[in-house]
C-alpha cells in the first residue's frame, strides 16, 4: 500500500530554501510512490491564533475556554472548517513531515498556531487517548529544520542554545498525541555560515544539503525513532515510577552531552 | 526613579485565570510606585505571523526575507505600526513580564509571534548587539506562566514534559537579546487537578496562588535572575572554551534532575 505523506510547510516565501525543501520532498516521496499533500500555511493564510471569533458554536458563550470549545465543536461536527482541513489530512497521513526555519528557538508563529487549533481536544486527544494511546499512534512524524548558524554553534556547546534541547518541546508535543516521532532533519547554516560572503561557494553548500535530504527521504525506515518513556515508566499519579529505567533516553543524551 | 513595567498577556479570554494575573500584576506594580503598561495581544488583534504583507517598503520586492526586510524597515523607519508600538514598550520598559498559558508545551501563538515580529532584527538584535552586549541589557523580564496539570507532572520526573526545560528556548531568547531573565512563576494546576470537581477547592486553590503571586511581584528583587554563560566563556567561534566553567547552571541544573 502507498505511503500517504503530509507536509506542513511554515515559511513566507516560496522561493525560501525551506520551499526548496518542501518541494523536493514532494518530488521524492510522490517518485517512491507515496501519495503527498502539501500543507503550505503561509498560501493557505492559515490563522494562527485560537480566538473566540472561531467558533460558530459555543458550548459556553459567556466565557472562552480552549478546550471546553474544541472538543464541544469536535462532538458538533463545527470545528472550522481551516481546522478541519488540516485534522483530516493529519488523520490521512501516515507520515507528517513539518518544514520550518528555527526563529527565536522555536516553531514560526504560524506553526504553533497550526500544533494550537489543529491538534484539537477531543479531535487529536483526550486525557485518555494521548501518547502510546494518542490518536496518532502508528504514524510517524518527523521535524525538517533549518537553522541560519552554522552546525557548530547549534551544538550542545554552541552559543545558539542547543538546536536537538531546543527541539524537545515540539517532539514532546508530537509524541504526546501518538506519532512515533523520527530524528530530525536538521540543516544549518542556511544564512551562509560556511562560505561567508561567497555566494557560490554558499549555493554549492545548499545544493549539497538538499542531495542528502533526498537520500534521507528516500531512506525514511533508516531514521532512528526517538526513544520516550513507556507508558508503564509512570505511575498512575503520571510520575516516573521509582524504577523507571530512564527519563527519556533522547532528553538524558542531551542532558549527558551538556554535562561532559 | 519609578520602575516601568511592561505586561505582555496573551489569552483569548478576559475573565480567564491568566486575566486575572495580568490585572494583578497591574495592580500590585501600580500600587508599589511603577508605571505600567499592558499589551494584551488579544484585544490588539496582534497578527502573529511574519509576512511581507505587514511591509509597505521592501528592500527586496522580489524574494521576501524576514532579516532582510526587518533590518532595511528599522533603518528606514517603516516597520509595522504594529511592531513599532510593541518595540517602544519594550524599549520604555525596566521590566517585561510575558504572561501567557503553556499550550503545547511552547508560547500560545500570538505570543510567539510576538517574538517573530516584535524581537526585529536591527531594532532589538544585531550579530554584535546580543546577549551581554543585547539592546535590552539592564532589563529585567520573567516568564510568568500557567499550566493546566498539577505540579508534580509538570516536574523534571513528570508526564508532562519538565516545564522548567519546555521553558528553556523562550528564556534563551530572552537572554539573546540582552534581558536579565529572572526565574519563572510557574502557577500549575489552574485546570482543576488538585481539586477534582469540586469548584470551591479550586477556587481556594486558584485564590491562594494569586496571593502568592502580588508577594512575588512585591518583592521582584528577591526573584534571582537565571544564570546564563558570560561573554567571555564563549570563543570567536562561538563554542564554550574548553575551560568554560560550564554550559549554562540553570540547564546543568535540569540537566542533572533528568540523570538523577
């Protein structure tokens, strides 16, 4: 059966190396024959604030709650209709893809956006269908990011923070709703980084980045998973059990790494 | 001199807890002596995402690049009115206080693009005006936050992710652009874990934290202030120096708790 690809594509101008990216994705998977959607949020002007003026329905007209109104919209059949769009092509997919710039240590405001009105409660998760449970158990979601640092200062003992630490909370987030979440493709120094000044040396880098994402893509079953807890490392109160084996063993590398 | 306070809230809902923080933070500062100013991002219908829509001059027509476009506007004095509103508080400011929910693990939407837009390149950083040498050094912010979930699964050994790391790209981008970040209020539980059903308990609890919250802002210099790498560990590449004396205390500290 054909892989069903979705790619979410958070950047304001197509012409971007992250449209670039988008693109080959696209030209990759559809030639490995997968079937692929393309979520382009920037054409689509999808709003990224969950507001009130939303809903067409309220549970609760007098005071907005998030996700009093998400999961009453859900059982309504009333979520909006740009939400709805993008949670039918969640649930289609069985690989999620989300192409994106780092900006100020995390996802652009579009895309936050998206993970804040599309991943619904009562549509995407409850308390009880979240992680090993999540509705998105047995898809696979990855993070496609570049960075305009070079690698080096993105690193456990770079001055941009630590890129793979500053990840965790958007893993988590994918993770919490089910996806078994694949090691991200991370590009950095896309603002020439490497070549200083010298525009091809520059485009050669880049055109190189984007022979490998094509590997990558070709070969997405080489990935590793990252490793997160079981659901049988907590206990019922949602704590580590005194003989887990571990906080997750992605999150313990990063912590290993900016100890040594 | 008095103190001037900037409180960014960002929730949909007035009457919500985080309403109520952003008006008792108003009223305890205004009380001690400060003058205060609130951008509330949801009665100003802030737009969150970056675009080239919100430029009326362009640098380059052709090819939209957000650092590009910042830069040139700053210099030209044609950033967004929007932006350049949000820019003068945060200029005017001793102190900026973000208050906001934690959703998916990050910023709510409008909050982080806030950052995106607010947080211009030129206006507010340059390669060489960041971090110790950032344009808003000798400020103070802080990152008031609330969570739904009790404290306990918000904690380094929770299911819900370790908040104090979740908080770590939102305080590193504070500190990149000069801020002395203090320690976080982190109010958890607002949605009721500690109480169950019953509404009074709640309502005890919820009052209880507001008055621990006017003691805090009371007595903000008792706050200590995160501790971040100085300048002078890093080399001109950009890397902590071998004898660096560590990468930042504040993640070791989370950092040991995820290996403890």
């Amino acid at each position: 059966m054909e892989m069903k690809v979705l790619i979410v594509l958070a950047h304001p101008e197509p012409q971007s190396f992250n449209g670039s990216l988008a693109r080959l994705a696209e030209e990759t998977f559809v030639t490995g024959g997968a079937e692929v959607r393309i979520s382009d949020l920037y054409s689509r002007q999808f709003e990224p604030d969950e507001h009130a003026r939303h809903f067409s329905q309220r549970k609760n007209p007098i005071r907005f709650d998030v996700q009093t109104e998400q999961r009453f919209n859900h059982h309504q059949g009333t979520l909006p209709v740009d939400v709805t769009r993008e949670i039918d092509d969640v649930l289609w997919a069985d690989f999620v893809m989300l192409q994106f710039p780092l900006w100020w240590f995390g996802l652009p405001a579009i895309l936050k956006g998206w993970m804040d009105r599309v991943f619904a409660y009562g549509a995407l998760y409850t308390g009880s269908h979240c992680f090993q449970a999540g509705v998105c158990r047995g898809k696979r979601a990855m993070l496609s990011v570049t960075t305009g640092s070079p690698a080096e200062v993105c690193a456990h003992n770079g001055q941009e923070g630590d890129t793979q630490l500053i990840l965790w909370p958007i893993h988590y987030a994918l993770h919490y709703v089910g996806f078994s979440v694949l090691e991200p493709s991370l590009i950095t120094g896309v603002r020439g980084g490497y070549a200083g000044n010298d525009a091809a040396i520059q485009d050669r880098y880049l055109d190189t980045r984007l022979l490998e994402q094509r590997l990558r893509l070709t070969n997405l079953d080489s990935i590793p998973v990252i490793p997160f807890n079981a659901e049988s490392d907590w206990n019922d109160r949602r704590k580590l059990k005194p003989r887990a084996p571990v906080y997750s063993p992605f999150i313990r590398h990063q912590a290993k790494l900016l100890l040594s």
